[in-house]
C-alpha cells in the first residue's frame, strides 16, 4: 500500500512538473504577450516577467516592442518632369499596441514594408528632380504622412523616414554637370566683368590725377622698368619718346628763362648807385620762340635776348 502511495505521488509530481513546464512563460522588457484562449483574443496583454498560461488552451504570441529598421529596397519611377530615378529608403518603426499588430494584421512587418514601397513610389511621382536632390526633409515628412495614416490601424507607429539615395542615369548626370559648371563660368564672368569695372574706375581717376600732374605718368613709366628690370632674367628695350626730350626741353628753357627773369628783377629794384638804366630795346622775334622768350629782360649791362630755340639742337637730332 505504500508502494503505490509512493508511486502515485511521484507520477503526480511528474505531471505537475510537466505541466508547470509547459504553462510557464517568460516575457523580456521589451516584449508583450498577447495570449489567445481557444482562439478568442483574452482580455489583458501579457507584461514582461513570469507568467502562466493553460497548455493546450492558450498560445501566447510575443511582440517586440522596440524600434525596428527597415531598409526599402531601391524604386524605380519617373518624376513630375520625366526624369526616371531609383530611390531607396529607409524606415523606423514600432509597435504600440500589440494586440492590434497580432489581430488586425497578419504580418505587420511585411505589411509596413509594401506599404514603405508604394508610398516611396508615389512619391517620386509627385516630385521633381530637384526636390529629390535638394528637398530631401520635406519629401521625408510626406512619406512619413503616407505610412502613418494606415499603420495607426495596425498598432504600428511610423518614427521616422528616410531616402538614402536617388541614383540618376549617366546621360542626367553629364547634363547636370555641364549645367554647374555652365553656371560657374557666368559666375567667374559675372566676377570678372565686376572687378574690370571697377579697375577701369581707378584707372580714370589715376589718369585724371595724372593729367594734372604730367610728371607723374613719367615717374610711373620709370617705376614700371624697375619692376620689370628686377627679375633680371630677360632683355628690357624700353623706347625713349621724343616727346619726353621736348618735355625736358621746354622745362630746362622755362626754368632758365624764370631765373634770368627773376635776376633782372632783383637786379631792377636796387640797381647800382650813379648808374642809370637804359631804355629797353625790342627782342627780336624768333619764329616758334615761347611767349617768356620773347620778353626783354633788364640787366645792370642792358637789356639783350634770352637764349633761343635755333640755338639748341633740333629734337630729331637729339640722342
């Protein structure tokens, strides 16, 4: 009789330990337990822990609760100004209502994943190419529009979307790359135009400036051959104008017609005591002779003409 007291205790242990085995669930942090009974969903989801279902009537199904990454593989389609285009993507989703995404949808995955597919499609057909260049945030605020419409209904929650890339033909991509650098080149002549404008400013008034002061263009001529003879690794033949002779010409006849001019005057207001000053005689007149040339000056010996031109050498003669 003990005997099988003894057996029948230990098969009952054995069969509450199969079945406390076959009961027992665990559910992770980030999962929910959805458990259906006979099929009909229950009433309460499952949190994270121990818990304990009816083997043979229950099933649990877990549901991951985090965020999930989906990559959408690249679409091919053509945009509002027929340019065709593959674009890929990428999503982030979660679940926020696990009974829904077990109940309402047989996989929501593959479902957010088509539903990724047709949106990003439809997108590229609403937008043009610069948009899906350039653009980019607000096609991403659409596509995220798109899919969270629907998945609200699943228990499913769109966080974010992304478009990876848009590959172009090679064809649109020699064309844009001309474009940029058509664009560049007005650019650089836009700039340059600029900058001779405002060269051609500075230049009138350096011209204006040295107008008034002819000597100025000489000094300049003669600060360009110093630049140029600094490299020293080339013959410099710097032509001599005869015009800057007849310039020094005329100056060195002007300053010493000015100082014989201003000896007769000095000489005039105090002249020498007992002496009286004769009466002066017209200059003789000198065809091309300057007017100062033509003037008589007073001296203590008499009065007599300047130097003349037909003195000095003609310019033509001049070295």
């Amino acid at each position: 009789m003990v005997e099988e007291l003894v057996t029948a205790g230990v098969g009952l242990a054995c069969a509450g330990a199969v079945y406390f085995m076959a009961a027992a669930r665990v559910v992770k942090q980030y999962e929910r337990g959805v458990v259906l009974r006979l099929g009909k969903l229950a009433s309460a989801v499952r949190g994270p822990g121990f818990t304990m279902i009816i083997p043979g009537i229950d099933r649990m199904r877990k549901v991951n609760m985090q965020i999930v990454t989906m990559p959408v593989p690249a679409q091919e389609g053509i945009t509002r100004d027929n340019v065709t285009v593959r674009v890929d993507a990428v999503v982030y989703f979660k679940v926020v209502d696990a009974a829904d995404a077990v109940v309402r949808v047989e996989d929501y995955r593959f479902a957010v994943s088509q539903m990724a597919q047709t949106s990003l499609r439809s997108i590229i057909g609403k937008s043009e190419l610069d948009d899906l260049l350039s653009n980019r945030e607000k096609l991403n605020q659409g596509l995220e529009l798109m899919m969270d419409s629907p998945a609200i209904g699943w228990g499913v929650t769109v966080d974010r979307v992304e478009i990876k890339d848009v590959s172009l033909p090679e064809t649109m991509k020699r064309s844009m790359a001309r474009q940029a650098e058509a664009t560049r080149d007005r650019r650089a002549r836009v700039i340059n135009a600029d900058a001779e404008l405002q060269a051609s400013k500075k230049l009138a008034e350096a011209a204006a400036a040295m107008s008034d002061q002819p000597a100025a263009l000489q000094l300049r001529l003669l600060q360009t051959v110093v630049a140029v003879a600094a490299e020293k690794n080339s013959t410099l033949v710097l032509p001599f104008p005869v015009e800057l002779l007849r310039f020094l010409e005329r100056s060195g006849l002007q300053a010493q017609a000015q100082t014989a001019q201003a000896e007769a005057e000095r000489e005039r207001v105090q002249p020498p005591a007992g002496s009286t000053a004769p009466e002066a005689s017209p200059t003789p007149e000198v065809p091309g002779t300057p007017e100062v040339l033509r003037t008589p000056v007073e001296s203590g010996d008499g009065i007599g003409p300047l130097p003349q031109l037909e003195e000095l050498p003609e310019a033509e003669n001049l070295p």
